[in-house]
C-alpha cells in the first residue's frame, strides 16, 4: 500500500503486536492481515477500498475490536480500522444521535446521559458502538428498548464499489435492512450511524438474590413462572457463577457455585422498582443465601462496573443460544458450570420478552431469531496452558445446548464452532435475503467471507 493513509504492513516493527492490540480477546488468532489501514476521514476510507480492489485484495473492517473471535482479523489482505471514527453528535431536539462506529459503547451511554437522553448500549461500555449495532446489540433495557439495532435509523457507508452511500428507510433501504443485524457479514465499511434516542431512565435499582447452584433448577423454575408478571422495563438475568467471582466470594456464607439472580429495572422513582420486583418478592420458596434489595445504581455507572469485570488479558470463549424453552433450558447446565476448569467462567440465561417473544418480525432487519430465553455461556480464563481444559469444556456446554437451540445471536455466537452458525443466527427467509444482498452489494467479494462460512459470500 503506498499512500499518506497511516498504515502498517505485515513484517513491519510492530506489526504484530499492532493487530494484537486491536482485538480484545488474549487467545492468540493465529491469522493476521497484510496491512492494517487508519482512516482519518471518508475520503480515505473510499481510497483505501477503491485501492485494496484494484489491487485484487480483500477487506475486512474492525472498529472497537470486542467481537470475541476476532471477527475481523483474517488472513491477507486490507484490515481497515475506525479508531479515527469516534465523534458523537447529539441533536436533542430530534432525538437523535450521529455517531462514529469505534465510539465506545460506554462514551455514547456517557454523553447521552449527560444530556438526560439513552440509547439501548452494552451493559459493558467497551465494545465499538459500531459492531454492537450491526449485530443486532443487547444492551439496557432491551425488554422495552428491544435491540439496539432497531433503534438505528440511517448509516453512511462505503460500498464494495468505493462509493459513499447514505442509507436510510427512503435511501437504499436494503443496506440499512443489512445494517440492523448483519453483524460480520455487512458488505460495506459503515463510518457513521444515525441512531433514535430514549428518555434516560430516572432512577435505575438492582435486586439481587444468590443461591446454592444446587438450587439451580428450582431457581429458574422460579423465575421462569414469575416472569410473565414482570414488566418489560424489568431486566432479569439467571446466573451460574463458579468460586473466581468479585461478588458474593466463596467462605463468606457462600459455596464455591452459586446460581444469582439479578433484577434491574430502569424505572421513573423507587415506588415503581417496587412494584416491578413486587412479583419476585416472595422467592422460590426457600430463603436465599443472600439478598440485595433495589439498590440504587446510577444508570451511568451500570457499564463502568460491568467493564471492570472483563479484563483483556484474559482469554475468552463466547456462545449463545436462543430456545424457545424457559430457563429451565439451564438446569442440564449445573454440572457443567461446577466442572469449570475456569473459576471465572459463567452461564447465564435471560427471557428479554418474560416468556413472550419480542414480536421483532424480519421485515424491518435482519436481525431475525425471536425466542423465549437466550442461553450464554462464557469461558474465561488466564492462561495458555488452560487453553485445551477450556475449550473442551466450552464445546460440552455447546453440546448440551445445541439439541434445544433454535438459533445463535450473531454478536456473541462462536462463528467457528460450526460451518452452519452463522445462518442459524438468522430466519431462514432472512438468510437466504441476507446472502442475495451481499451478493448484490458486493458482487465481486471484495469483502472477506464473515467467519465459519464461505457461503454468505456467494
Ligand atoms: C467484554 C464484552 C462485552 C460484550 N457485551 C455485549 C453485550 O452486552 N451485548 C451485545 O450485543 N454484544 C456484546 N458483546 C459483543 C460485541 O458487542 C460484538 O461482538 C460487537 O461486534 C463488537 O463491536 P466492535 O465494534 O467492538 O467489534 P469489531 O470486532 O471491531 O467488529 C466486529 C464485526 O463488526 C463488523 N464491523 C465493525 N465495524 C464495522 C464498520 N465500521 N463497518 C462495517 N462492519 C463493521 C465487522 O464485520 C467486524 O468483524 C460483548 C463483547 C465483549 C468483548
């Protein structure tokens, strides 16, 4: 690549420890570029791609770095990274936000809340609000917000032909289609999304209630009655945690596993927390090894603290499952979770919907799977020698999970588990259209096939 682009090509000092940096995951990828490309501007994104196919090479593109497998990073060819698109624009009059797609997660949730304004981001503030929206994005509140990526009006793109589009419901409404939940398999390099804003939750209250992990199957079947009372502005999670956990640490009353459930409404004041968790108050019928009741957490310091429990040297295996069963789709999982190799890993299940699905029909995105529950399991652990331990228990717990699974969450599925993940994250009718548009956006495959499958790229 010649060109006054900042850039660094395979074999250069630093070359490697660059790509490293750029990806959030510690396990080694084993797969690097020729070239990684910063882009200050639009223009130069257009001369990168307009370069990259007149010299017959591939594309990928990275903006926050958090998808798990490293979704960007293949080997040869162009990796663009967005570091440079990070600008946030806040038009609060029309309740709408422009934003660069390696703005973080958290700094959009940050300066939305300064201005008493939200948008449905991570939980965790660290991924790129880019890759977090294309792929559909669970972030707060996703019971009444629903998934980020519906929330997501318009994008400027730059096509595989190195054109500039602006697509929006009335202009190439198919890319925006593509873009609300494509995830790594959208034709295009998106330099900014324009996305609809929320009122900022007034008050935010938490409610926690932990048990033995013994317990597990009577704690989902718990929640799982108890939820069709819940409201939609209530998140509530089921969680398997082994002993390498901040809170509730073994010895302190505690067993090594335990099974927490954990409540958060985002609410007008405290008298509507109550009744939200009004339901939950009288517990599966034994009394819980400890119990937090609606405490107070700023609603801007929800992914400061969720941030500080994923630390990037660690090494991580993430997949996810949608059922159409209720959490008791978990309880197969308990001896799983207490063979951990890793203390640190967690399985946790969550019905956005509280036994209802959604209702998100294909029409409006592509971003297309609608169960009951979603089942995530997360292996986490420090060190290269854990690394076979670990992944073997991650594939069980796939296992386990695989006969009741009716699809994947395209942001956090394990893409190279399988040839087939990638389409299971989708309806099938939307997955067929996802494949012909990409087909028609990126005729000659200028783009990198999305990982664990060559066939979105026909
Ligand atoms: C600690 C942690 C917590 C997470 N929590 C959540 C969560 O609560 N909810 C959730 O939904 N997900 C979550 N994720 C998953 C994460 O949001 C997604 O994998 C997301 O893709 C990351 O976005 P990114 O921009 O950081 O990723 P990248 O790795 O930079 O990009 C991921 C993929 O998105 C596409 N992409 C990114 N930028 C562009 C662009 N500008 N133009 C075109 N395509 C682009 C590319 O295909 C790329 O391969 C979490 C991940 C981590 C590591």
């Amino acid at each position: 690549m010649d060109t006054e682009i900042p850039h660094l090509h395979r074999g250069e000092a630093g070359f490697e420890q660059r790509v490293e940096d750029l990806v959030f995951n510690s396990i080694p990828l084993g797969r690097a570029p020729d070239v990684v490309a910063s882009p200050r501007s639009e223009d130069e994104v257009v001369e990168i791609v307009r370069a990259a196919r007149s010299a017959g090479q591939k594309v990928a593109v990275l903006s926050g770095g958090h998808n798990w497998i490293g979704a960007s990073v293949h080997d040869r060819g162009v990796l663009i990274e967005m570091s440079a698109f990070d600008r946030i624009e806040i038009d609060p009059d029309a309740r709408t936000a422009r934003v660069g797609t390696a703005a973080r997660s958290g700094a959009v949730a940050d300066a939305l809340a300064a201005r008493n304004l939200a948008f449905p981001t991570g939980h965790c503030g660290l991924p790129g609000i880019g890759g977090f929206v294309l792929g559909g994005g669970f972030g707060l509140n996703v019971g009444r917000w629903k998934p980020a990526c519906f929330s997501l009006r318009g994008v400027r793109v730059v096509t595989a032909a190195g054109e500039l589009v602006v697509a929006s419901e009335s202009e190439h409404p198919e890319l925006l289609w593509l873009a609300r939940g494509a995830g790594p398999a959208f034709p295009g390099v998106v330099t900014e999304l324009e996305i609809e804003l929320q009122d900022r939750p007034a008050d935010t209250r938490v409610s926690s209630w932990v048990f033995a992990l013994d317990d597990l199957a009577a704690v989902s079947r718990w929640i799982g009655e108890v939820s069709p009372e819940l409201p939609s502005n209530l998140e509530v999670a089921v969680i398997g945690l082994g002993p390498d956990r901040p809170e509730y640490p073994p010895g302190d009353g505690f067993p090594d596993h335990v099974v927490v459930v954990e409540a958060m409404a985002f609410v007008d004041d405290a008298e509507e927390a109550r009744e939200a968790v009004a339901p939950l108050a009288a517990g599966p019928g034994f009394a819980p090894l400890g119990h937090s009741d609606l405490e107070p957490l700023p609603y801007e310091q929800i992914h400061t603290g969720f941030d500080a429990m994923c630390d990037e040297n660690d090494r991580y295996l993430a997949d996810t499952f949608w059922t159409d069963r209720d959490l008791e789709a978990l309880t197969p999982l308990e001896e799983a979770i207490r063979r951990a190799p890793s203390g640190k890993s967690v399985v946790m299940a969550e019905m956005f919907g509280h036994g209802e699905k959604l209702g998100l029909t294909g029409e409006d995105a592509a971003y297309s799977i609608d169960g009951r529950t979603l089942v995530m399991a997360y292996a986490i652990w420090e060190d290269a020698a854990s690394d076979d331990a670990n992944r073997a228990w991650h594939a069980g717990v796939r296992d386990l999970l695989e006969p009741i699974s009716i699809g994947h969450f395209v942001n956090e599925a394990d893409l190279h588990a399988d040839p087939e993940r990638l389409s299971r994250c989708f309806t099938p009718a939307n997955w067929e259209r996802l494949v012909s548009l990409r087909g028609k956006w990126d005729p000659d495959g200028l783009f990198h096939d999305p990982p664990g499958s060559g066939s979105a790229g026909a």
